[in-house]
C-alpha cells in the first residue's frame, strides 16, 4: 500500500521518544525523503579544493540524484544535475576531471556551458518548427535549487525554493569554522581519494550513530579494548609515549562517565556535536612547529580558543558528520531504504605541519576503512538492525534516552552527553523537511476510500 | 634453509604464508614478519605515499597483533560467525635475489576469496614481498597489497588478502 504523501501520514511515524521502523525499511518511504528531505534540505556536495581551476568538475550524488559540481567560467563553483536534457545520458563519468569552457555529450554531440545552458546542437535546422524552444531539452543541463559555498564547503538545495543557507544552519557553523581556522591559514585542501564503503544499511543508522555515545565501550571492546589490554602487557615504564594509534583507539574504551561528561550540543533543523567539554580527540600529542604557527596568525588568546575546542563529532543533518580536531568528513550518501555508501575524506590544514595529516590519514584508514577493525565492529550492528527491523514483532525504534517532558528542539541546548536529545533532533528536522510543502491530509476522497 | 636463499625457498615462503591465513593460523602468520615489518594496502591505484594520504591499511607489528587478537577475541561480535578466506596463488615471480644483502622481492598474482553467512566476494590482488635473511629464517620486512578495484567501494573486508 502506497504511504500518502501527507502531513498526516509523517507525522504518525515519528514521536518524541520513538520512530517506526518503516523510515528504515521502506523503499516507498525512501523514495519520499528524495524528492522531499533530501531536496528540501542543504545536503554537502564536495570541496572547492576539488575543482581548483576554471573548467575542473567532480561527479557525485545527492542521494540517489547523479550531480556534476563545477567551476564555471566565471570562478564560482556550479553544480547541474549529470544527465543530458536530450536523451539522458550522464554527461560526466570519470570522478575528476576538466572539461575546459563546456561539456560536450558524448552520445550526440550536445553541448553545454559549464553553468548549464545549452550551447549548441549538430543540425539544429533539425528542430525548427517542432515546438523545441519550449521544450525542456531547450533549457540545457539542469543546475539544482541553490548553491552555497561556505569556505570552501560546497552545499545545494535541490529543491528551486526553500530554506536559506544561514537560516538553515545558524550556529552549527561554528564547528566547520573550527576545523577551518586550524589552518593558520585559514583555508583546507582535499586530500586523497575518500575511502568508499558500502553499508548494508539505512542512512539513518549511520547518522544517529555519530553521536551514540554508548556504543563505543561495547561494540568496540573488540577492537579499542584488545588495544589497551596489549598495550598494558607489554609493560612499559610509566610515562612511555604511546604509539600514535594506542592514542587514537583507546579513547574509544573510556568509560561511560567520560562519555557523560563530554556534552552534547544540539542546534535547530537537525544539527548537533559531541565533545562539548572534551572528548576523545583532547589528549592527543602536540606536532612541534604547530602551535608557534598558530600563534602567529592569529595571535595567543585567539590560537588558544581555537586548539581548546575538541568536538567530536559534528553531525550536519541529513547526511554528513564531521571531525574538526582530525580534519575528516564523512558522507553518507543514502542509495536506497538498505543502501548506503559511506564517503570518509580526510584535509590538509594549509601551511600546517605534514604531521598533522599523517595523524588525520591513519585516523581514517584506522577508523573508517572497510578494512578497519573499527568500522568493522559498526557495520555488523548496523546491518544486524536492519535485517532485525523486518521483524513485525515490534514496530516502533527508541529514542528516548534522558529525554525530558517539554524538550524543544527548535532551540539550542547544551546537556549531558549520553543524551539521545540529537537523535530526536534529527527526526524532529526529518519530519519539519518531509512535510514542509505536503498537504495536511489527502483529498477528501481519498480519505473515504 | 642453507645461506643462499633459492627461488624456491621464496615461492615456498609466500606458499607457506597464504595457507596461514586460509587456515587462520593466524598468530603462526605473526612470527613471520619482522620486528618493524609493514602491511600496506594502498587505496589509489600505483599510490607513492602511505603516511600523507589515506589507505586502506598501513599496519605495524602492533596494530597487525591487535588485528590478530581481535580475530581470536570473544567478544569479536563481526566474527560471530567467523570468516573464511582463500587465497589461490599465481606463480610468484622472484624479482629480487641478493644473497649478499639477504634481500628478495616476490611479485604474486592471485585472487582471494572472503566469505561469511550468505556473502562471499572475490578480489584480484598483486601481493609484493619484501623478505629478508634473519636469523635463518625468511621474515616479511614489508607486504604491499593492491587490490585492482581499489577505487570501489567494498564492504567489510575482515581478513587479510
């Protein structure tokens, strides 16, 4: 049975305390968050620093939707959906590349300028009088709603009207201005390729886990507690530095007070961080050089705040989660309702020492490879829930944890960090872009039927 | 093994070494590297630089034997049930024999099979050993790995190709 495109029908999946299990398992539903959230929403497109120069391009997707994000004649960064208005083939297939002042269809020889419009068409006399100038095909390739360059981080809304950028986001900028600002420079660079690693699972998972701050000392006592358990065999003495990945993977072992104590911050339209006081990135060692460069540019009291902060995770909803003391962004990019791949990029602070994106590199390849012994424990839990969710043995998913009578999500908060209070944001930002331009209800015969 | 190390003494070795890890002999598999020895598996296809850039895995002793005593833990939820791996060899080529430095390099071509519940998934692969002479045995001073869909995405690859 086909779920009505209504207010109504949203709404009954999702309470304060618990969500249905259809916003996992439904394609129905799935199909839904494509043409509503996914495009009412500001989703992360790539970074500047992957398209330097005019003509330069980067193939992805918004969810399910194939785009090309380019940097247009005119210097700005432009992003078009990849499918030709003639016969729909995608016009771009490599990843990366440069296109020089248009794209050309490889299918038929239509051209287009890197914003989108048509440029020209072999034996176009072929068109005249058939009504081509009111087609679609006319419009050239189709750019998405909005386009927002923020320092670099590319993000669009597909949907042509809609939230602002600043409204949209508000004071969860702070976190992408963090990670920036660790630059003395105050500018990042894509580094790499990103890890690519698919998930048998819902998008949905992946996002409430970045701030599930009581799964760590239990999924990961495979990994993170084996680590500790060598570590203190091998008795060294005391005050023997760690070796770098003993600094990186014990944290995850810390106990669940710590984790309580970390803080959790939310903001409104689903935003949200760990690590408000400290968190599991705070001990890690200092790079000789770095600081002394930080305090140059932007003088002691300045460096101090911006080094002082140690988010941890710093989820951008829908559907990206960054780490400001480590320099990644992970993207989770939803395929379908059991589908999604997961994208983990690392970047380069400008004029900061090598070392720091060594440190940012072995965090990546340790924690979120598919190979990583990490990112193993957590993907058999996602893909354990949603083979568990087809049971019809229970219909509802709780999140519930310190949740308080009252709770309003549309204001920012600052509580105890095992809170589930930014899982309920999240779908509290789920239902506001789901429904945003749907009907209350059905037609009233709809309703009778 | 004599002093002068032959070419079958080396495609014996990375014989002996692939049937470890089918086997999951996997603690066994550990004697077999050098003390700073390192498994490296690039993510961009004839990648130069492992520290600066992402990999799939670039691993030293302790983070190989924290690997290994995750395979064996209990409370290894990924491996409940565990997985199973097959590696089915090439002729390796011995690249490089220098007895006098007891240095060789071996090149093999294989593929490597991983399969647990109802999942299985095949990945062609170009295993380079870097061995040297220790102490009369053959030691694993560096194992690069490069999977020829590198670039795809993959999901769990739990064991060691």
């Amino acid at each position: 049975m086909p779920i009505p495109e209504t207010r109504a029908a949203m709404s009954a999946l999702v309470q304060p305390q618990q969500v249905h299990r259809d916003l996992y398992i439904s394609q129905d539903l799935f199909k839904l968050e494509v043409k509503h959230l996914f495009s009412n929403t500001w989703i992360y497109v790539g970074h500047d620093s992957q398209v330097p120069n005019k003509g330069d391009y980067y193939t992805t997707q918004l969810a399910d939707q194939p785009v090309i994000m380019v940097r247009h004649t005119d210097n700005e960064v432009h992003v078009l959906y990849n499918r030709c208005p003639h016969k729909g083939t995608k016009i771009a297939i490599d990843r990366t590349g440069n296109t020089g002042k248009f794209f050309r269809c490889p299918y038929h020889a239509w051209s287009f300028k890197t914003d989108g419009c048509l440029l020209a068409i072999p034996l176009k006399k072929g068109y005249q009088d058939t009504g081509f100038d009111q087609s679609e095909a006319a419009h050239g390739m189709t750019p998405v709603g909005a386009v927002h360059n923020y320092r670099g981080f590319v993000f669009a809304r597909m949907a042509p009207e809609g939230i602002g950028f600043d409204d949209y986001f508000n004071g969860s900028l702070s976190s992408l201005d963090n990670m920036i600002d660790r630059s003395p420079a105050g500018k990042l660079q894509v580094v790499g390729a990103p890890l690519r690693y698919m998930h048998k699972c819902n998008w949905k998972m992946l996002v409430e886990n970045q701030t599930d701050t009581c799964h760590p000392m239990v999924a990961h006592e495979s990994s993170a507690g084996t680590a500790v358990k060598i570590w203190d065999s091998l008795d060294k003495p005391e005050g023997t530095p760690k070796p770098p990945a003993m600094e990186i993977i014990a944290p995850f072992m810390s106990p669940y007070e710590f984790f309580e104590n970390m803080g959790l911050r939310t903001w409104p339209n689903g935003h949200g961080h760990t690590g408000v006081h400290k968190s599991i990135h705070s001990e890690y060692s200092e790079i000789p050089g770095y600081f002394d460069q930080m305090v140059e540019a932007y003088g002691e009291e300045r460096a101090r705040a911006i080094l002082g902060e140690a988010r941890h995770n710093t989820v951008y909803f829908p559907t990206i989660m960054i780490k400001g003391p480590i320099q990644q962004l992970r993207n989770f990019i939803p395929l379908a309702a059991d589908r999604t791949l997961v994208e983990s990029w690392i970047f380069r602070l400008v004029d900061a020492p090598d070392e720091l994106v060594a440190r940012t590199a072995m965090y990546n390849r340790m924690i979120n490879a598919p190979t990583s012994m990490v990112g193993h424990d957590d993907l058999e839990m996602y893909e354990r829930a949603q083979e568990g969710l087809q049971s019809q043995g229970a219909d509802w998913v709780n999140v519930a944890r310190l949740y308080e009578d009252g709770e309003t999500l549309d204001e920012e908060a600052v509580l105890n960090g095992t809170s589930e209070r930014q899982m309920r944001n999240q779908f509290h930002a789920w239902l506001k872009f789901m429904t945003a331009t749907m009907p209350d209800s059905g037609p009233a015969s709809e309703d009778a039927q | 093994m004599s002093p002068a190390v032959t070419r079958d003494d080396l495609i014996d070795f990375v014989h002996a070494e692939a049937r470890m890890l089918d086997e999951g002999r996997f603690s066994d598999w550990l004697d077999l590297w050098t003390a700073d020895g390192v498994y490296w598996m690039p993510l961009e296809w004839n990648q130069q630089d492992a520290i600066h850039e992402t990999s799939l895995l670039h691993e030293d002793q302790f983070m190989l034997r924290l690997r290994v005593e995750r395979l064996n833990g209990a409370r290894t939820f990924s491996q409940k049930p565990k997985s199973r791996c097959l590696h089915v060899l090439n002729r390796p080529d011995c690249d490089l024999i220098d007895n006098d430095a007891g240095r060789y390099t071996v090149v093999t071509r294989m593929t490597y099979v991983e399969t647990r519940l109802d999942d299985q998934f095949l990945l062609a692969v170009t295993a380079t050993h870097d061995l040297v002479h220790q102490d009369g045995a053959l030691k694993i001073a560096r194992k690069r790995v490069d999977i020829l869909n590198c670039d795809a995405a993959f999901g769990n690859i739990q064991l060691l190709p």
